[in-house]
C-alpha cells in the first residue's frame, strides 16, 4: 500500500552517479531515512493498535455495565409492579375489612336497639308486677285487719292496759325479710297476736298485743336486726325510722 504521506526517501534519479554506480553515503543515507520511517510507521501502528485494544476493552467492560444495568433496571421494574400488585391487593383487603367494619358496626347497632327494647320491656313487667305484688299485700293486709276487727268485735272487751292493742310503723325497709325479722324480735319482748296491716313504700304498719310497749323499746333496740330511731310514742301509736347511716349490709335480706 503506498503512504499517503509525502514520501521523504529521495527518488533514484535524485542520487548522483559515481564512477561504478550510484553514490553510497547517498544511498546509505536514504536506507537510513527509509528505516527511520518505517520504524516511525510501525510504532504509530503499535500505538494504535494498542489505543484500539485499550478502547475495545474499554467498550466490553461499557457492554458489561450496560447489561448488569439493564438487568438491575429490569429486576428494580419487576419488584415495582410486584410492590404494585401488592398494594393494590392491600388496598383490596382494607375495602373489604372497612366494609365488614361497618356491617358489624351496624349489627351491632341493632343488637343494642333491641337490647334496650327488651330491657325496657322487663323494666315495665318488673314494675307491673311490683305494682300487682304491693297491690295484693295490700288487701291482704286489709282483709287481715278486718278479721282481726271482726274477732275482736265479737269477743268481750277486756279492762286494763295489759290487754290494750299497740300499732308500731317502722321503715323504710329493704324487703320482706327485714320485716320478718323484726316482727321475730317483738315475738321475743312478749308480744302477741303480731299482725301486718300495712306495707307499702318501704314502711310497714304492725299491729300487736304489748305491755309496756314505751318501755319495751329499749329492749327492741338491742335485739332489733337493724339501728333505728324513735320518732312518734303517743298513747298506743309508735312511729320508729330506720337508721340512714347504717350499712348496705343491714338493710340486706
């Protein structure tokens, strides 16, 4: 291949002849300017070649990162629609828990409306049947006191005031219960004949047979199974209230 450079070996018609031929220090000094070119030649081609070599490398390892990045930016799209997925699926799952939230919310609701219809319902069953329960001792209580008016009418009356009738109120009471034991607690003093004429908001009415009865009170107060105080002791009438600082315990059944 010719150079594409000026070519600086001097062309053979440029030497000058010599007696046998051409001159040889102009010969020499052309073979030498040859070889310095060829060398100059051959290191610009060991430079390129090795510039080459350097920038094919170069691009190999730019052909690697490439691909390890094309793969990361791969794998980085794959996890973002899988974290897609996911969120979609998680947003799915929370629709669904905030619609069962309400529809239990709203059970519940109506179970508490019904709760409070049927607690209403047993309140006014329980306050009717409290108002039949007091109705009916009531005229029991009635119904005993004509008897006993009716006994004691038709017996002869009896002088003195050992035989005198005695009514004692007392109240207010807890229950039943209280009552009976308190109507135990005279039947201890001495009384007879112990009846209930009335009981009705917490305070009954008894009436009985007692000697003494003011005086008998301060034994009842030591046997009684609850404090109270003396409010009323004219003539045969005593009026006892129940202690308002005692204990829950001793209004108890």
């Amino acid at each position: 291949m010719a150079s594409e450079g000026t070519s600086t070996v001097p062309r053979m018609g440029s030497f000058k002849r010599a007696l046998l031929g051409y001159r040889r220090a102009d010969v020499d000094a052309a073979v030498s300017l040859r070889d310095e070119r060829i060398w100059a030649l051959e290191r610009d081609v060991g430079e390129a070649s090795e510039w080459a070599r350097e920038a094919s490398q170069a691009a190999a390892r730019a052909e690697q990162e490439s691909t390890s990045l094309s793969g990361m930016v791969i794998a980085r799209e794959r996890e973002i629609r899988s974290l897609g997925e996911r969120l979609r699926e998680a947003n799915e799952r929370h629709d669904r828990s905030i619609a069962s939230l309400q529809a239990v919310a709203a059970r519940f609701e109506e179970i508490q409306r019904q709760a409070r219809g049927q607690a209403t319902r047993i309140r006014m069953k329980a306050l009717r049947e409290a108002a039949e329960v007091s109705r009916r001792t009531q005229e029991l209580a009635e119904a005993h006191v004509a008897a006993e008016g009716a006994a004691a009418a038709a017996e002869p009356a009896s002088g003195g005031d050992a035989d005198r009738r005695v009514k004692l109120e007392i109240g207010p009471l807890g229950d039943f219960s209280q009552l009976v034991g308190f109507e135990e607690a005279i039947g201890r003093l001495g009384a007879a004949e112990i009846s209930v004429e009335r009981f009705s908001e917490g305070r009954a009415t008894l009436s009985m047979h007692l000697d003494d009865p003011v005086d008998r009170l301060r034994e009842l107060e030591e046997s009684a199974p609850f404090d109270f105080r003396i409010r009323h002791t004219a003539g045969d009438d005593l009026i006892l209230d129940l202690d308002e600082d005692q204990g829950p315990e001793q209004h108890a059944a």
